[in-house]
C-alpha cells in the first residue's frame, strides 16, 4: 500500500498521524525529536605534586593529572561528548584555559555547564559511556563513585552512565605512565 492512494485514508489524516509523533517547536513548527550523538577525547600528562582527579573522584596515587582545572581527563572527555552532541564548539571554547577563573576548577562546573546547554534547547541525555585508559593504579574499586558524581552534576541518574576503564598493556605514553587519555559518547534527545 505504500505511496498508493488510500481512500478511507487521506493524506491529510496521514500527516495528522504524523504528528502526533512530532513534536511542536516553540514557534508552532511541527519538528521531529531525534537522538544526536557526540564523542569527546581528552588527554593529560602525569606529573609528581598533583592531585590524581578521575570522575570527580580523588584517587590516592603517586602522580596527578597536570592542567590548568583539576585536570580531570575523564569528564572533560565526557564533557565534549555533550557538547559534541549538541554541535557546539569543544570545552577549551566555553573554559578556555587561559581564564584564572578555571584555574584549579573542578571538573564538575564543566558538565553542569554542558548539560545547562542540553536543557537550554529542551534536550534530555540519554545515556553516557566513557572509558578510561590509565596504566596504574586501578581504578576498578572507585568507579561506582564516578558515576554516580558524573550522573549528579549532568542531572541524570546512575544508570544513564557508563565508566569503564582499561590500561594501555605497557606500550606507548599510557604505557610508560607518562599520561592518561579518556573517550567518551553522549547522546541526547532534543
Ligand atoms: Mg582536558
């Protein structure tokens, strides 16, 4: 029956139905809801004398991620995710490390700021998933933390995040300890 003529059924009935699963944009326009997605990359150097801030979680270790903010590569990953997923510009646009006001910052002011954005255009996250790539120390036991820090400062329950962490099997600058990188993808509805 597919693009042929439907007596009992005329376009016009066929575009209300439509529409009901539309949804109405604030100027009146019938605009489809759809889910975009984002990716975010972050990388940091480790260094003696720095705090290790992983998920906004802190991580007794012997180094810590070197950066103008807490440095924390794991929300900052998930943080361009987000904006990602909206078509904005990256977080060193919106936090530019050059600002003293970011200096030391936690991390946390970053997704709130990403998911004021998601709410600013009536967008809901549908879910997160992240993964960690750090050779020591294990981070295993202080993941449920992280998501549930990550899940409070995006306004999004637990379940909706995923952390997951793996090492880099000795190779490379992760290997060598010299640095941690993260990956994450976002996807929202709006
Ligand atoms: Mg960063």
């Amino acid at each position: 029956m597919l693009g042929s003529v439907c007596s009992h059924h005329s376009w016009r009935d066929q575009r209300e139905d439509a529409h009901k699963s539309l949804g109405r944009s604030e100027r009146g326009e019938y605009s489809a809801r759809m889910i975009h997605v984002g990716i975010g990359y972050d990388v940091h150097a480790l260094v003696a004398g720095r705090k290790l801030i992983l998920g906004g979680v802190e991580i007794p270790h012997t180094k810590g991620l070197d950066g103008h903010s807490d440095a924390d590569v794991l929300m900052h990953a998930i943080c361009d995710a987000v904006l990602g997923a909206l078509g904005e510009a990256d977080i060193g646009h919106f936090f530019p490390n050059t600002d003293p006001r970011w200096k030391d910052a936690t991390s946390i002011v970053f997704l709130q700021e990403a998911a004021r954005q998601v709410g600013q255009r009536q967008g809901k996250i549908v879910n997160v998933d992240a993964t960690l790539i750090a050779q020591q120390p294990k981070v295993y036991p202080h993941i449920a933390e992280m998501k549930k820090r990550i899940a409070a400062a995006l306004g999004v329950g637990e379940k909706q995040i995923g952390v997951k962490a793996t090492t880099n099997e000795r190779m490379g600058f992760i290997g060598r300890e010299e640095g941690m990188a993260a990956m994450a993808v976002a996807s929202i509805e709006f």
